[in-house]
C-alpha cells in the first residue's frame, strides 16, 4: 500500500488538542455502549430480580388489614383500608402495557364504556408510552407496579425509592402525569400480608401512596379458559370488588375473549366498571405534571425510544455483516480453491513461452537506511536478468550513499528532492530501459525467484499488472505474528479470489510488475490518494488490462513492530483506499472493461474491504452484550462458531501457501485485540473522510530486521552487468 505522500513544511508549534478525528470515535463508540445500557436496562436485562418471597409469618400485620379491603392506606401512620362498594367492579390490569394484548383490551373496555385501573411497570412504558397515553386519554387510570417488577421485600427502602421514582418518570414522560396508586408485584389478597411485605406497605404509604392489592382473581395468569376466567372474576352476591387480571406477561387471549364476555354480562346485573377513585368517590389518583419534572420524562421516553431504534438498526447491521462476512468466507474458500487448481495444474503457462526479458526493478527510498542494503543485495541474487534503479526521495539518512557504497554491478541511484512515493515511481519509470517493470518498497527483500516467477503472466498480453505474494518477515513477536495471518489469510486468499473475479484492488507496493505501456496508458502513478497502489490497480482495470496474482512470487517485509506504527500504516491504507474508491466511483456508469470493474470490483471492495470492517464491531458489541445480558452459553457457542470459520478459512490460507499452521495458535486472541485495533482505525479513517480532514503522512520506522529470505537458496541469477553478485 502507499508509503508516504507529499510532505509539508512543518506549523509553527500549537497547543496540543484532541483532533475530532479521535474524538469522534470515542464519542461514537461511548454513545454506542450507552444506548446498550439504557436498551438492557428497560428491556429488564439489567437490575432484573425475580426472586419471590415464601410465605412467612403475619403476627406483626394489623388485624384490621388482613380482614379489611384490598385498597390499604398507611399514609401519614394511618392503618386504614376500604373496599369497593356494592354493584362497583374496579378492573385492574398487571404488568403492562403490552404492544399485543393492552390495545385489545382497551378497544373491548371502549366498546362496552367500561373504565379500569392499569398498574404498569416503567419497563413496559418506556418502551410503550403511545399505549399509557391512550389509557389516559380514554379515561382510565394508572397506577405503579414499580420499574423492574422486583419482589420489594427483598430490597432496601433506598431501592424502593428507585423503583417508585423510575416509574413516575416514566409516566411523566409517556403521559404527563403521575399516580398515587402502587401495586407491589406477586402481591395477592389482603389477607396474604405478612411480615415481609407489611413493612414494604408502610413504607410505601409513608411515600404518598395507596396500595391496592385485589379481593377476587380472575387467575387468568393461569390460562385456565374463557368460562373459568369469568366465573372466578365475578363477585358474589351483588358485591363490589378489585378484579385482577393482566394485559401482559404472555399470551392473554383467553383474557381478552372472556372480558368481552364478562363486561356485558355484568352489566346487564347492574354492575359498573369504573377506576378506583370512582368507585370510592375520590379524587382522581393520576395528576399532571408540569415543569422541569415533565421534561425530564419527555427526554427519559425519547432516549428508550432513540435505544430501542438504535438497537435494532444494529441488528440489521449484524445481520448484514454476518451475511458479508459468511458470503466472503464463501467465496474466498471457493474461488481460492480454483485459483491454486488452475494455477497449479501440470503443464500450466501463461503464455506460449516464458517471460526471459530484462527487468527493470524500481525501489523507491526515503531514509531507508537501515533496510536498503537488504533489499538490493536480495535482487543481486535474482534468477532473473534484472537491472535495480534506487530512487532516493530526497532522504536525510544517507540512504543513497549506502546504495552508492556498495558498488554492485546492474544498481543505479537516482536522486531527487522529496516529493513523495508516486512521484519517484514516475522518475524511475521514465529512467527505466526496459518495458517490464517491477515496483518494490525499500524494506522489502526478494527471493531469487521472486522476480521471474513476478513476470512470468506477462506471456499473456492480456495481463497489464501482476501482483506478488507479500510477506511478514518478522514475524517472530506476537504482533508481528497477527500481521502474519492478517497477510496470509486476509490479502492473499482474498487477491486470489479477486484474481478469479478479475477484479484485483490492490497490486502490493511491497511486491508488484506492470507493462510500460500499460502505466503510460493510465498516465503513470498518481498522487491524488495516499493508496497510489490501489489507484494504479483500478486504472489499469478501467483500461482494459487484466490483474492476476503469481502465488510464488514471494517478497519478505518488515511490517509495523509497535502499535502505533501499525496504527499509522493502516490508518493510511483505509484512507487512501476509500479515496481511491470515490476517485474511480465513474466506473460504475461506465462501459466497456470500465464498467465491468465498476460494477463488480468497486462493489466487491467497498463491501469486502470498506463496509464490512467498518460493521464488524458489532460482532463484539454484541458478543460483549450476550455475556452481560445474556444468553451467555449462546453468546459464547456463536463467538467460537465464528472462531471456528475463521480458523478454518485461515488453515486452508496457510496450506495454500505452504506455510507452518503454528502462528495460527495466537487466532483467538487476535480477534479479541488486534481486530479492535483494525476496527477504530477504518472507523477513524471514515470520519477522516466525512469531516473533510486530510491525512498527513508519517514516516514508519524500520529496524532492519529482514535481511534475507527465510531459506533462502544459493544464489546461482544472472544479473545486468555479466556476473552474479552475492
């Protein structure tokens, strides 16, 4: 990929601030994990508890409480309770609202001009708050059954007081308004207080509250039939009563078919269906809200709101980057296998007969002083007649004179000032004597095949360009190790894919040939992007030049030994590879060879190697979000699942190029680390874009440390210059 642009005159020193372009995917990434947070947490997948208290003693309940009513009064130490009176039926409705069941039962209530009492829980109204506004409106009333629906009695008072709060605002913010009545959750008759719930019920009237329990049970949590929900729901003898039954919490069919029923039948014996404060001739227990207090339910519905929409556009992006990620894995594994059938067949030629003419090697150096003894040495050993132009780019390290030093036959030098990687290509081109060109980095070394084995697809003058198969030469630290399978499995297997598609992106600066006449057709390099490789690829497609891979052309590189030159390199390749994407985005109205690649290269890289990264965070967002909020073992079996592809798709990488499946012991934690670090650069590198910024380049520091092939033969190559230098 691209080494360096253009360098600039160096600003006047300023206050170090944190660029937008790191800032933002903080921000993005904060804002992500918050609205996760919120998600789980009204969805009950955070704080949930559903414990339920056994019975215990009631010794320390008032008498008159387990004999009294079901609406129990303890506000300001009072010790009081009420029932409903004769021919008064308070419907009461649990755990809602429901997106399903609430509106059936709020269009039968309509229907028959009933009224009733919902006790929601703030989960169910953050996520539904149309539905308690309709309450409302229609004349209904609403009381609190807490946030999470938690067992009280196992909690402090300073947790009923978040339960309580957490549910006024969210009746705020749904419908403008806030209760006085509470309904603890798993509460039953009058008569089932006990020493546990008691002391919640005192607290609770200490607060402000009425707590309404029930005096006849429908038991439609039971499902036990329509004619059963009926006759346990009607009162006897002509009394009132506080009906319980449920708009949510599963399948409520059977309620909803027996209060269609049941309502009119009741009716007809003189019973009205009213809330609780009409039946006791009360004040209405649901107030408005005003102020600072209705703004702050107002922005707690539409943050649940924002989570649950933000929620489910991941969703579709998990299943979108599923879709690509399976869809690549697919066609890598399938056309890869084609490719090494081809390639590999006995009596396979590119053309009639073999490439045997001169080549010229083009190395591009900016102080590459520590790697470019290295690299020209390894093209001295060539098994094919080469000549070696250096062009050093205005370097501040000696780098010339190193090359100059040597005095090796077939090398030539030429100097410039710097102006960057495309523009010493340019110079070596047109200082080249022959019309096969080989493009090298300066920290790259050969094999003494490389260079003809690189030549060879030029037999079939179809083949404008040639893309060689890069190497990690040290590979021998752990993340020199994760650039290792990064190369082998994710640019080689996916360059012989591209190879069979004839959609080749990239031809790797550190190991690619062109035709002359192909580059002059194209103009030569380019420095519109930072990614000139990528921008000379698509060219020379858009002409009409086939790309192809030569698997055993092999080139050994020095790859990034820190993070932060890792960072910057890859940084710069995202960026340069979107520019190129947008530069040659006309292809895809095209005709011709143009068009082909347009709408079929420029679609394949922008899936494969611009979206696809870019979502593939989402795997570990919602792997991270399994194990937190569950289902763990699923979570945990789809992760390896995953694992598993990739290693298997690595495996057959690596047998493909012959290589040792050892380095593949550290896969695991390669995705759990080093892919995060992929996934904030390419997420870096689209803000870049989008903010309008513009990279800069920085010069990667080299040790030096890929001085020969690994095995490397006896050198035995001709060179220009009649004899074989070593």
């Amino acid at each position: 990929m691209a080494t360096r642009s253009r360098r600039r005159t160096p600003s006047p020193a300023r206050r170090p601030r944190l660029p937008l372009r790191y800032l933002l995917p903080v921000l993005v990434l904060c804002a992500t994990l918050a609205m996760l947070m919120l998600r789980g947490y009204v969805h009950n997948e955070i704080l949930a508890d559903y414990r339920i208290q056994p019975e215990a003693a009631s010794d320390k309940v008032p008498e008159k409480i387990l004999e009294g009513g079901p609406v129990i009064d303890t506000r300001g130490g009072r010790t009081d309770s009420m029932r409903v009176p004769d021919h008064r039926i308070v419907l009461t409705f649990d755990d809602g609202p429901d997106p399903t069941w609430t509106p059936k039962v709020l269009d039968i209530l309509k229907k028959h001009h009933a009224h009733a009492v919902f006790f929601v829980t703030g989960t169910m109204t953050s996520r539904h708050p149309d539905l308690v506004r309709r309450m409302v409106d229609e004349g209904h009333e609403v009381g609190l059954h807490t946030f999470n629906h938690p067992d009280l009695s196992y909690h402090s008072k300073k947790r009923i007081d978040w339960e309580l709060s957490q549910n006024q605002l969210t009746l705020a913010g749904a419908a403008g308004i806030r209760s006085s009545l509470f309904r603890p959750p798993y509460s039953s008759f009058a008569d089932a207080m006990d020493n546990k719930s008691w002391p919640v019920t005192e607290y609770i009237g200490s607060r402000g509250y009425l707590t309404v329990v029930n005096d006849t049970d429908s038991e439609d949590w039971r499902k036990p039939g329509v004619d059963a929900i009926i006759r346990k729901a009607t009162p006897k003898g002509g009394k009132g009563a506080v009906v319980l039954m449920h708009d949510s919490g599963g399948d409520r069919h059977q309620t909803v078919q027996a209060l269609d029923r049941f309502l009119p039948q009741l009716q007809r014996q003189g019973y009205e269906f009213q809330t609780l404060t009409e039946a006791l001739r009360a004040p209405s227990a649901d107030t408005p809200v005003t102020g600072l207090d209705l703004w702050k339910g107002k922005a707690w519905i539409f943050l649940v709101t924002a989570a649950d929409h933000l929620t489910a556009a991941l969703v579709v992006g998990l299943a979108v980057i599923g879709f690509l990620v399976f869809g690549r894995f697919g066609l890598m594994l399938l056309l890869s296998g084609v490719h090494a059938r081809r390639t590999r067949r006995r009596g396979f030629r590119w053309g009639d007969h073999p490439v045997t003419e001169p080549v010229s090697v083009l190395v591009p150096a900016y102080n590459e002083a520590k790697c470019i003894e290295n690299t020209v040495r390894s093209l001295m050993r060539s098994e094919h007649p080469v000549e070696v132009l250096v062009i050093d780019d205005g370097s501040t390290d000696g780098t010339a004179r190193i090359v100059e030093g040597l005095g090796l036959p077939g090398v030539r030098v030429i100097r410039q000032l710097n102006a960057g990687k495309p523009a010493a290509l340019n110079r070596g081109l047109a200082n080249a004597r022959y019309d096969l060109i080989v493009m090298m980095d300066g920290d790259t070394v050969f094999e003494p095949a490389t260079v003809r084995e690189l030549v060879q697809p030029f037999a079939d003058p179809r083949v404008g360009a040639v893309a060689g198969n890069a190497k990690v030469g040290n590979k021998d630290t752990l993340i020199g190790a994760w650039q290792h399978i990064e190369y082998v499995m994710g640019f080689n297997l996916d360059r012989r894919m591209y190879d069979v598609l004839r959609c080749m992106p990239t031809i790797p600066g550190a190991v690619g040939a062109f035709r002359r006449s192909a580059l002059e057709r194209v103009g030569g390099m380019s420095d519109d992007t930072l990614a000139e490789d990528t921008d000379i690829t698509m060219a020379l497609h858009r002409d009409g030049w086939r790309v192809v891979y030569a698997e055993n052309a092999r080139a050994w590189t020095e790859a990034p030994e820190s993070v932060q030159q890792l960072w910057s390199q890859r940084y710069r390749w995202s960026y340069g590879t979107m520019q190129a994407i947008w530069k040659h985005r006309r292809a895809l109205f095209e005709r011709g060879p143009s068009g082909r690649f347009g709408r079929v290269g420029l679609p394949l890289v922008s899936l494969f190697m611009v979206l696809a990264p870019l979502l593939a965070p989402l795997i570990d967002i919602f792997l991270v979000y399994g194990l937190v909020f569950g289902p763990t073992e699923k979570t945990i079996g789809a992760w390896f699942g995953v694992l598993a592809i990739q290693a298997v798709c690595a495996a057959y990488a690596f047998w493909l190029d012959r290589e040792p499946l050892t380095p593949l012991i550290s896969l695991p934690l390669q995705q759990i680390l080093y892919r995060q670090l992929m996934y904030v650069v390419l997420l870096q590198s689209w803000i870049t874009a989008l903010t309008g910024g513009r990279l800069r380049w920085q010069k990667l520091r080299r040790n030096g440390g890929v001085a020969a092939p690994p095995a490397a033969p006896v050198p035995r190559g001709p060179v220009m210059g009649g004899r074989t230098a070593g």
